[in-house]
C-alpha cells in the first residue's frame, strides 16, 4: 500500500532539492524497472524549457520537491484521474522508489 501525496496537475513545473533546474511533470504514479526490481515514483519528470530529450526521463518523488514554479492545468478529469490514482495505490504492493538526488546542472 502507497499513500498517494497530493499530486500536481501534468505540466507543472518544479525544482527537485538541491538542483535549481526546473522540471516538467509529465507522468504521475509510475512504476519503474531498477535494477531488475519494480519500484513506484510518484512522479516522471522532464527538463523544463527543454522537454523530453529522446526517451530520456527523470523519477522522482513528491517529498523531493524544492520549489513549485507553476501549477499546470487541473478540471474535474484530472481531479478524477488523482482520485483514481489515489485508490489504486492503496492496493500497490511495490517497493516506493528512493531516487539518488540529482546533481545540479
């Protein structure tokens, strides 16, 4: 079981501790492979102004956030997807994901 943080609408945008580059939310509640183990992040992130840069993406977690820059759009279809998720992270049996900080760029 996973508590659910109050997740941030996709296209926020937010700085992680200890780096001052922002980031874009593009994913929420994700489960990842690392090393060869499943592990949940709350969110997939990429850099902002830049964008996705091939398949790469950043993981990271709600407690890890420094700094919310922007909040991106929230209607009633998100407020139900964030309830949806919410209910089906109380059923999660994976590990939460503790990402390594990232360094700043």
């Amino acid at each position: 079981m996973i508590k659910a943080p109050d997740f941030l609408p996709l296209g926020s945008i937010i700085s992680l501790e200890g780096n001052p580059k922002k980031m874009m939310v593009v994913g929420r509640a994700l489960v990842i492979q690392n090393e060869g183990r499943e592990e949940y992040c709350d969110y997939g992130l990429c850099l902002y102004p830049e964008g996705m840069l091939g398949d790469v993406s950043i993981y990271s977690n709600h407690e890890n956030i420094e700094t919310v820059h922007a909040r991106g759009f929230a209607d009633a279809e998100d407020v139900a997807v964030r309830n949806a998720i919410t209910a089906a992270l109380a059923e999660l049996e994976v590990p939460k994901s503790r990402p390594e900080p990232l360094e700043a760029w």
